[in-house]
C-alpha cells in the first residue's frame, strides 16, 4: 500500500493540471510553539506564528494547510535555518504528521543539488481531509537569538507550490502561503499577497460587541 500511495504521489508530479482541482482555495501555513508540550493549533483561529522562548529550549514550527477539501500530496521546502542563522539553533529535522508517513526529499532543500526532486519535500497520503490539517513539523535546539521558518517552493519549479486533491487520479492546485513564522525578535515574512485565510469571529466574540453598544 506504502508503495502504491507513493508511486501514485510521483505519477501525480508529472501531470502538470492547475486550476482544475478541489483545492484552489489551499493556504500553508507556520504555527509557532515550544517546550515539553507543544500546543497544536485546531483551526484558523488558534494559529501563532511567532514565540519568544527561552534559550536552550525545544522549538517546534508545525507546518500546516487550511481553506482546501483533501490532499493526497503536498509539495514544499523551508528554509534552511542552520545555514540562515548560523548559531542561533543547534538541530533541526522535519517530521510528518500526514497518515501513511510517506516523504521523499529534504523539507530544508539540498544545496548540493538545487532544482532536483531532493531540493524540498513531496508528503504523501491516501487522502487527509480539509479544511484544516497539520501536515507535519520542524523541530529545532534553540539557542538563543533570532530566525524565522519560511515556506518556499519546492527547488525544482516544476513542483511550485503542488497540491494534489484526493480525486483518481489526482488533480494538482497551487497553495499559496497565508502564514510564515518568526522565533525572538525576527518579524515573520509577509506571506502572499491576498492569501487570507478564514478566520470566522466567534459568537462570544460578537456577543460582547454588541453588548457595548445596548
């Protein structure tokens, strides 16, 4: 089945369809959290995309897609804090959070061979289900100081910005970035222009603006 998801993941690669899936509304995003007990983001509403730690201390970057219907296959890359802000972090690794766990590539990009199928990372799944989904993590020892987790497109621009839906076979959209991440005093990248996710007020919320107006 592993064998089967991934072929269909690279068959899927190939097929350059846009515009044409059920995902055209795909946004990516960075969620900021640290410590022993990460606090995972449920829904729009509940996303950080900055933190201040402590030095010495785990941070997790959990990298997320909203607004879409289903994926089967996401194709991205972040950039390479150890190499952006030497000094600043001591580890990073990439884990997927995606049913099935399947990846090919490297989520920081391989700088020994820009543009090939290794330069950013393909997840692929039978289909996880929208509009809100954690598709995995970047995990990094901070040591103090600043940097920021950036969503990019893969290094091969053939694969810019894939999303691929759950149809048989799969039909590719273009995600675009709502949220990029900051960590100390950086200031998070501006994502796209116009890529607004939806962030629908709460009732509460509503109740106790219209309670100042009685």
């Amino acid at each position: 089945m592993k064998y089967l998801l991934l072929t269909l993941a690279i068959a899927a690669l190939a097929v350059p369809a846009f515009g044409q899936g059920q995902n055209p509304t795909a946004k990516m995003f960075v969620h900021i959290t640290e410590g022993a007990s990460p606090v995972e983001p449920t829904d729009n509403a509940t996303v950080v995309n900055t933190g201040t730690p402590a030095a010495f201390a785990t941070v997790r970057a959990y990298i997320g897609v909203t607004d879409f219907t289903g994926l089967s296959s996401l194709v991205f890359k972040l950039n390479n804090v150890l190499t952006d802000y030497p000094g600043v972090v001591g580890t990073q690794s990439f884990t997927n959070l995606l049913p099935d766990n399947l990846a090919i590539g490297n989520a920081f990009g391989n700088p020994a061979n820009p543009g090939g199928n290794d330069d950013g990372i393909t997840l692929a799944t039978a289909c996880a289900t929208g509009p809100f989904v954690l598709a995995g993590y970047a995990e990094y020892f901070y040591l103090g100081g600043d940097f920021t987790v950036e969503i990019l497109d893969h290094g091969n621009p053939l694969w810019e910005g894939w999303i691929v839906d759950c149809q048989a076979p799969g039909v590719v959209d273009q995600w675009c970035v709502w949220l990029n991440g900051a960590v100390g005093a950086a200031t998070p990248p501006a994502g796209d222009a116009g890529c607004e996710a939806n962030t629908p007020v709460e009732d509460a919320t509503w109740g106790a603006v219209k309670a100042l107006y009685r």
